[in-house]
C-alpha cells in the first residue's frame, strides 16, 4: 500500500510510498532512455517523436505533468540544448537525448578511462574518430546510432584537429551543474528552496512507507520556515557520486553492530569523499527523509535513492567501482573524532 500525503488533505493509503506536496508522483524506477524518451517527448516532427527543453526537465523530474517550468529552469539548459542539438532546431530527436544523457550518467573516472583507451598515439588528446569511439563506448545503449553532423562535433572540432579531456569534462561538468540547477529551479523560484522541494526532487514526491514517519517533520521544518538552498542540492548531488564507497562504510559499521547516526554518517562521508564540503544542514536533510524513528540512518532506502537519482533513474550499464584504499581512508577519519 502506499501513503499519499498533502498539506491539506492529511494521509491517503496508494500504496508504498507517501507523496509530500499533494500532487501525484509516480516513482521511477530503472528504465531505458528509450521507455523515458516516449514518455516524455511530447512534440513530432516529420512523424519523429522530440523533446522540448520543457519535457526534458519533465523526465529528469519523473513528472509527467507539471503545472509550469519556470524560466530559471530552462535558461541554462536551452543553452546546452544548442550545443547537442545536431540540426539545430530547439528539439531533441532520441539520438541526441541519448547523447545528453549519456554525458549526465557517466563519471568522471568511466571518462577518463575511456579517454585514456582510445588515446592511440598516447598525446593525452583524441581526434575525431576517437571522440566518436569514446562516446559510443560510454553510451548506456551502444546500438544507438549517433548523427555525428552539427552538435558537439561541430563544438569541439569546428576550429581544432584535437581534444583534451580537460576540455572534454570542462563541458561534461558544466551540463551536470546547469542541470542540477534546473531540477532545483522547476520547485523553487531563487536559490533558497523548501525542505518539501527536496522531496519533489530527489523522491519524485514521494516517501517510502517504512519512513513514513517523517513526513510530518518535512511539514513541520517548513511551516518553521527551514530552507534547503540550491548549494545544498548540490553538495547532496556530489555525495551521490560516493553512494557505493559510502555503502561499504555503512556495512562496516553495521558489522561491528552499530546504527548509522549523524557522527558516523559524517565520518563515512569523510572516508568515501573527502574532498566533500558537507554542511550540518545537508547531514539534517538526509536525516529527515531517511531517519529512522530511532534517530538512525536507513541506509538501504537512501543508498537507493542515491543511485537513482544519480543515473536519473535510468539503467547504467555497469563498469565497475574503481576502489581507493577504503579501509586507510576510514581509519584516518575514525581517528578525527565525531564531529
């Protein structure tokens, strides 16, 4: 069964979940750019299916409908439409949104990999060849059959013979940020936001029925007037990068018998990504959605929210988790103290 919740109609049973906000979200679960792109795409242009900006940040949201997509919303993204659209025509085909979320779900290192692979002549720089090599190679769906005219060919070759992955992942991360961005911005209408909106992005709306429990302080942190800021969302999207080097740090806690609380949630993001600014509020956060009622992390459901949210619910082919010396790494942030 699930939960539906809304500010003024109280609890509703739908099933596992508990919606925040009162609208109706449907979860997502890992699917195919393909089964997302027909959902999604709502315009057609000599009988092809295309997305617009608008139904673009629809699917990286799981909304099918959304009352408005604000113009802080779509500014940035429109502006990296231009840069992946082949043809130029303000609309995504399948090819090219398979592109864009090609370049959002791969990481760092999958990248550099790649880059490292195909670098034949070994001058930390591929031709244009290569770059196609790379990028089929990092798709989730390699029979998908790129228009290599126009588009980041045309960006990235139009005045040079070569490209460095520096340039490369310069771009790659500046689409993830401006992305991010839009998310927040679809809820909010400047960069100070509602715990509620959280909700609406990470979980599509919706709280698994297990932490239903705090719903009512999700409500209770926004009648307070508590705000969730857009640079929170983007500490909380970094982390995310850590869900599974995150994941062995829990397990090593919980082999020894111990809860996740607060102390050792934030010596696990120490150890898992230490380069992570990580707030008091952006540890609260977490905790409201996926406190237990002792006060306690559920790791599980967060873990999961993470990865998904990370691929934009999308199935990711897996490559693997390239493995620091985690146990070092640990011990180094155990011996710091709690706090």
């Amino acid at each position: 069964m699930r939960l539906r919740w809304g500010m003024r109609t109280g609890l509703v049973m739908v099933g596992a979940f508990v919606s925040v906000g009162g609208a109706k979200f449907v979860l997502a679960s890992e699917t195919t750019c393909l089964s997302v792109f027909k959902q999604y795409a709502s315009l057609e242009k000599e009988g092809e299916k295309m997305m617009s900006v608008e139904d673009f940040i629809r699917s990286l949201l799981r909304r099918r409908v959304l009352a408005t997509v604000s113009a802080n919303a779509t500014k940035d993204v429109e502006q990296l439409f231009r840069q992946v659209d082949a043809n130029s025509d303000g609309l995504l085909s399948f090819q090219e949104y398979s592109l864009f979320m090609t370049l959002l779900t791969n990481r760092k290192e999958d990248i550099e990999w790649c880059f490292r692979m195909f670098d034949f002549n070994k001058s930390l720089k591929v031709e244009i060849d290569e770059f196609k090599a790379i990028v089929t190679a990092l798709s989730n769906d390699p029979t998908v059959k790129y228009s290599w005219e126009g588009g980041l060919t045309e960006k990235f070759f139009r005045h040079k013979s070569s490209l460095t992955f520096k340039e490369f992942y310069g771009f790659v991360a500046e689409l993830k940020e401006q992305v991010m961005r839009s998310e927040f911005y679809a809820y909010n209408a400047s960069d100070v936001g509602t715990f509620d909106s959280v909700v609406k992005i990470w979980l599509g709306g919706e709280i698994p029925e297990a932490l239903s429990h705090n719903v009512a302080r999700i409500q209770e942190k926004d009648r307070q007037g508590s705000t969730f800021g857009l640079r929170n969302w983007m500490t909380l999207r970094e982390l995310f990068l850590s869900a599974e080097v995150l994941g062995e740090a829990f397990e090593i806690y919980k082999k020894a018998g111990h809860s996740i609380m607060k102390p050792d949630f934030i010596r696990a993001v120490r150890a898992a990504a230490p380069d992570l600014n990580l707030t008091r509020k952006d540890v609260e956060s977490i905790f409201l959605i996926f406190g237990n009622e002792d006060g306690s992390l559920n790791d599980k459901l967060c873990l999961q929210a993470m990865k998904e949210k990370r691929s934009w619910g999308l199935r990711t082919l897996d490559r693997g988790q390239p493995r620091r010396n985690f146990a070092q790494s640990l011990l180094h942030c155990l011996s710091t103290g709690n706090s």
